[in-house]
C-alpha cells in the first residue's frame, strides 16, 4: 500500500515572518460566528501585555501595517481571536468585530441590498483574507471576514 506524504509533514513549521502577515485558512464550520475582534489602542503594547496577562490570550510575532505601527493577532481560543493595532489620528480607542463569511464580496452585497451602508469595501488584507464593513441599519457597524 502506498501512502501520500503532504508537503506540511515533510517540512519543518514555519515562523510566522515580522515583514508580512501570517497565512489563513477560512474554516467552513464557522460561517456566521464573530471570529476576529479588533481592538484600536492608543498603546497597543500596553493592551496586549495586559491581554496576555489577565486575559491570558496567546500572540503570534506582529507584522506593520500600512500608515505605521505594528498588528498583533492575538487568539482567545482555537475559533476566535482577533488583532490589537495603534489609534488612527483621527479616532478614539474603541473595539470592532468581524463576522466569518464564505465569501466577503457576496455577504457586502447582500448587506447592502438589505439596507447597511458601505463603510469599507471588500478589501484583501493577507492571503486568505477580504473584509468589508457596513453600518447596519440602528447604526451599529458590522465587518464581515472571508476569502
């Protein structure tokens, strides 16, 4: 009997790289969960040492975002975490949630038709990876995550 050998079990696990974002697989199972929270902070380091400490979240190595600062992905458990990134100027510290989709673009679409509006068009933001936001009607803003 032959047996395949995948390339994952060959190689050696990679260190996730400070110059890029880490890799995502979406998984199916989740579909409609709030899987990815991000928290804006005027001291991000700050927030996530005392995540790490009293909340005892893991962090995987952060990586820099466009227009300054680094991300820091962080997981609360093995379905949902999320990311701690640096205050805009313009924008006060605050937290937002995503909500894992099949398909970013479509659940966009579909909010729109239903009456949000476009906060953020379906952008991709590492491999695997499109969000979007859209204030729903009540005001409240909802991101939705996908491929």
């Amino acid at each position: 009997m032959r047996t395949r050998t995948t390339r994952a079990l060959k190689d050696p696990p990679r260190k996730a790289s400070k110059s890029s974002p880490p890799k995502h697989v979406p998984t199916q199972g989740l579909y409609g969960w709030i899987t990815h929270t991000e928290i804006a902070s005027a001291d991000p380091l700050a927030t996530k040492l005392w995540c790490a400490s009293v909340l005892g979240w893991t962090f995987q190595p952060p990586f820099p975002v466009p227009g300054g600062g680094e991300y820091h992905l962080f997981a609360y458990s093995s379905q949902g975490g999320g990311g701690i990134r640096g205050t805009k100027p313009s924008e006060q510290p605050h937290t937002s949630f995503s909500v894992h989709v099949r398909d970013a673009q479509e659940a966009f679409d579909r909010a729109l038709r239903e009456g949000a509006e476009a906060i953020t068009p379906p952008t991709r933001v590492m491999d695997g990876v499109t969000i979007a936001v859209v204030r729903a009607p009540g005001g409240v803003a909802v991101g939705f995550s996908g491929p």
